[in-house]
C-alpha cells in the first residue's frame, strides 16, 4: 500500500472515531441529533455573523455588492489557494511551506464568510509564523508594530458598543489580514528561490 494510501485510510479511521466520541456521553438518538442540528446551523447560515469581518463583508461595505454569493468570494479564495501550488517544486524548501502554513492560517479566516472576531486567533498565528521569518528589516518590524496594534485594538474587550458594530458594519478587521495574506501570496509567486532554500539555522541571520 502506498504511502498516500496509507494516510487516507488512517485520516478515515482517526475521522470516524472522533466523529464517535459524543457516544461517550450521549446515546444514539441525541448523538444524531446533534450532528442534524449542526448540519441545519451550517445549511442556515446564521444571519448575524454574515459576512460582517470577512472577505464577504468587504464586497459588501466597499464596493456596493449587497448581494456578493458566499460561493464567489469562497471560489476566488480557493483559486488564490491553489496559487500557491504554481512553485510546486519549492515544497522541498523549509521556508517555503512556512509561508505556506502562514498564508492557510489566515487565508481560512478572511474567506470563511462566518468569521467572528476571535476566529482571527488563528489568523494571527499565520501572521506571526510569517514575520518571524522575515529577513531583520526596519521597515518590517514598523510594518508588524503597526499591524499588531490594530490587530488588538480591533478585538481587546470590553470595547464601547459604538466602536464593536462599528467595526463590524465596516469589515475592518479583515482589511489587515487580507493585504497581508496577498502580500504573502506575492513573495510566494515571485520571491526569488534562493531565499526559501536558505537552511533555517542560518536564515534569520541575513539580511
């Protein structure tokens, strides 16, 4: 059996038992439904988090598409995503499926158009996982100073109600995120090879 095989067969196995786990404590009928329940929640699509601090909702506040579908900004996302795979041969690179891993971080945040504001915990990991594998650069470290205080401006609680739905009905915390995302995308694209092959020991050491 090959090795792709392989970890099909143990992704499936390791899916089902997780999926099982709720038997533990429910019994059949509540365990599905639950699960029911959760499917309804996804097909519904809870208005009060659509599209408010995602892609979507930049559409929606910037360029006056009210009625942008979900699918299109999700397909554009998607198609952004496979991008990446253009260097394919780069994988090999240490620093290559680094930013890799940064740009999924963020990237399943800014297209999900359900994002809430704690949802961009995991963008900020992608942000984090990119800057510190930077070349030493003034211009980086304003560029991180500045990103990260609005980043925590933007989610710190407790927050006048004023300021959280303003926020909210202008997409604000996506717009950081989503700049960022394609500026990785770009270093990913045209970002000469060497840089992502340099050994990760010695990397940070240049500039």
């Amino acid at each position: 059996m090959s090795q792709k095989l392989k970890f099909i067969w143990r992704f499936a196995v390791v899916f089902i038992l997780v999926g099982a786990l709720p038997l533990l404590f429910l019994n059949m009928s509540e365990w599905l439904g639950q699960y029911k329940n959760w499917f309804n929640v996804l097909v519904s699509d809870q208005k009060d988090n659509y599209g408010k601090i995602s892609l979507t909702g930049l559409f929606q506040v910037y360029f006056n598409i009210s009625d942008i579908s979900k699918v299109m900004v999700q397909l554009g996302g998607v198609l952004l995503f496979c991008t990446m795979y253009i260097r394919r041969k780069l994988f090999s690179a240490y620093y290559y499926r680094l930013f890799f891993l940064a740009a999924l971080l963020i990237w399943v945040v800014i297209f999900n158009h359900a994002s809430e504001v704690y949802g961009y915990a995991i963008a900020i990991l992608g942000v984090g996982f990119w800057y510190v594998h930077q070349p030493p650069s003034r211009a980086i470290n304003i560029f991180i100073l500045i990103f990260i205080f609005f980043a925590t401006i933007l989610s710190i609680d407790p927050k006048p109600r004023i300021i959280s739905k303003y926020i909210y009905e202008h997409s604000l915390k996506a717009i950081p995120y989503t700049f960022l995302f394609l500026a990785i995308l770009f270093q990913m694209l045209f970002r000469n090879s060497a840089f992502f092959r340099v050994p990760p020991q010695t990397a940070l050491s240049q500039t």
